[in-house]
C-alpha cells in the first residue's frame, strides 16, 4: 500500500488555456489540508498544449502524475485511467474547467474521515446550462429512475471523492460502455450528499455538444436496463389482441349489414395481426439478448464493504500448535 492519502483524478481535453489558474486554486484548497497527495492528470488527446502546460505546473506540497492517451477517448475512459492509476486512500475526481469549485475538497476530506465512503457534489442549479440541456437532463433523470435497475442522484455529476474501498470495487466492473454515473450508483457504499455552486467555465466551450449528450443518455440507458428490448414483446401482445378484436367487429358488421368493400377489412385484421406476432417474436428474441448482455458484461454479482469472518468457537484457539491470526 502506498503511503499517498488522497489523489486528485484530473480529465483535460484541450484544457490548456485554464490549467495554470485550476492548479493555483487547486494546491490553495489542498496544501493547507496537510495530506501527502497527488493529482493525477489524464490528458485526453488534447490537440492543444495541455501536456506541456501539465509539465510546467509547480508541484508545490503534492506530486504531478500524468497519464497521456494516445488519442481522444473521452471522459469515461479518462476518468478510469485516472482511478486505476490513483493511489491515495481517497480519490477525488474534478473537471479541469474550474465548473468544480476546488474550495469544497476540504469539506469533502471531512466527512471522508469521519467515515463516508462516497462524497457527492450536487450542483445547486443548472443556470450555467443552456435551456434545452436542462430540460433534456430533467428528462433524462425522470426516465432512468423509472427503468433503471439502480437509481442515478439527480444533478450529481463526476465530482465525487471515493474510498479506496469504492475504487477497488470499481475496477472490477470491466465492462466496456462505462457510463460511469450508472456505476457509481451501482457500487453502492455510504454515501453523503453535499451542494455546489456550479461556476460558468472559465475558459473555452464544453466539450459536450447536443449529439455527444443525446449519445450519452442512450449509452446510460442501454446500459442500465433492457426495458427497450422487452418493450416490444408488449406492443405485439397488444397490437395482436387489439386485432383480434377488430377481426371479431368485422365479422359481425359482416354477418349482419353484409361485407360492402370484399377482401379490405379481413385484410386489414390479418395484417395487424402478423405484425403483432412478429413484434411479439422480436420481443422474445430481445429478451434473450437482452439476458446475454447482462451476462457478457460480467460485473461481481454483490459488492462487499468488508467482510469480517471468524474461526468458528470450537476451534481451540493453538489446540493444533498453530496461531490464529
Ligand atoms: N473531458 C475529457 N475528455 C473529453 C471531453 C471532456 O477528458 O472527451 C474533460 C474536460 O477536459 C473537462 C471535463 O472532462 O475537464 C468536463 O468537460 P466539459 O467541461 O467539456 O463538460 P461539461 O462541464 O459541459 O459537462
Ligand atoms: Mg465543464
């Protein structure tokens, strides 16, 4: 085990222009913390200077480390690089942006030593977002906790601090569509919540545009649920019952006015039908896909804080000359 208390996971992609005046406020907020620390920058495939403008930072009371992709990955894979290189007992993930106020790490390291394992920065509004971003995140929110099998914190992004304990269990969920807000909420741990002030960016645009974050919501939800799989075996049950049912009206108006357009209505029914059967057999496939997927992504099927097992009492402690530890 290292002896590095706390490590600050850092993504950049084109982050040049701000890094000197994040890593001033940075080492001001930590320093005074009296923590041996690290931050840990993962430049991202910046096609800026970020990597010379990460080298000529002054690591003061902490250690720079740097991870540089070979290319844009994306912040996903920046912030695992980040975790499974981080060594400190804690790990604070943070934008490079300053959108992430370094001032409330101290709170944060706080609570981490009396004992939360999970440290949440809740943004207190969304006015730094574009109207129709947070209409859509709202939207995003309402949908997932209704199908997710685990429930994603509202407005809590990437800012966080994790116990060692989380980063381990962390790096043991391998699976390749990492929609990291859906995995941390998966691990579980205790978690406590605190608020920021989200601040307009200091520097540049987000990297985030419309299609980037209607991508990412469609990776979050394809990874947290099957919903949309299974949906289709519903529609077909329903499109074919609702045919049957028309089949049935026809039949009668048949029977008791006489059939005035031959052939159109009996085909009308019959078509509904077969689509019915058809979704109904698409959604029997989608379940098993849908089965399979859960599968390959191969995550631990619990996840243990500590498990504290005992020898059993009658085992005479020494009986068999050997100590038990
Ligand atoms: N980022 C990254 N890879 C990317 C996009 C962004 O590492 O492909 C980093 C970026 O440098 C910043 C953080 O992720 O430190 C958040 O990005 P941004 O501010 O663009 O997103 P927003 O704040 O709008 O969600
Ligand atoms: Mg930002």
């Amino acid at each position: 085990m290292s002896d590095v208390e706390l490590s600050i996971v850092v993504p950049c992609y084109n982050e040049a222009p701000g890094m000197e005046a994040f890593w001033q406020r940075l080492t001001r907020a930590v320093a005074p913390l009296g923590l041996a620390w690290e931050a840990v920058f993962v430049n991202d495939g910046s096609s800026d200077a970020t990597l010379e403008a990460i080298s000529r930072l002054d690591p003061g009371t902490g250690a720079v480390q740097v991870i540089d992709f070979s290319r844009n990955f994306g912040k996903e894979a920046a912030i695992t690089a980040g975790l499974d290189h981080a060594r400190g007992a804690a790990v604070i993930i943070i934008d490079a942006d300053l959108q992430h106020p370094p001032e409330i790490i101290p709170e944060m390291v706080r609570l981490w030593r009396q004992g939360t394992e999970v440290v949440l920065c809740k943004r207190q509004s969304r006015d730094s977002d574009s109207p129709l971003r947070a209409f859509l995140s709202g939207l995003f929110y309402r949908l997932s906790s209704r199908l997710f099998e685990v429930k994603i914190p509202r407005d809590v992004g990437d800012f966080r601090l994790l116990d060692r304990a989380v980063v381990d269990a962390l790096s043991r969920l391998r699976e390749n569509q990492r929609f990291m807000k859906g995995l941390f909420a998966w691990i579980g741990f205790r978690t406590e919540t605190i608020e920021f002030k989200v601040e307009q960016r200091a520097h540049g645009s987000s990297k985030f545009h419309f299609w980037k974050l209607l991508n990412f919501a469609v990776d979050g939800i394809t990874s947290f649920t099957t919903v949309p799989l299974r949906l289709w075996f519903y529609v077909g049950m329903a499109l074919s019952l609702l045919a049957i049912g028309y089949g049935f009206i026809i039949m009668l108006g048949a029977l008791l006015f006489g059939n005035r357009v031959p052939g159109y209505p009996s085909i009308v029914a019959l078509v509904t039908f077969l689509g019915g059967l058809q979704l109904i057999g698409i959604g029997i496939l989608g379940e098993y896909v849908g089965r399979t997927y859960k599968e390959v992504k191969f995550r631990p099927l619990y996840v243990i804080r500590k498990a504290s097992l005992k020898e059993p009492s009658h085992a005479r402690p020494g009986a068999d000359g050997q100590e038990l530890s």
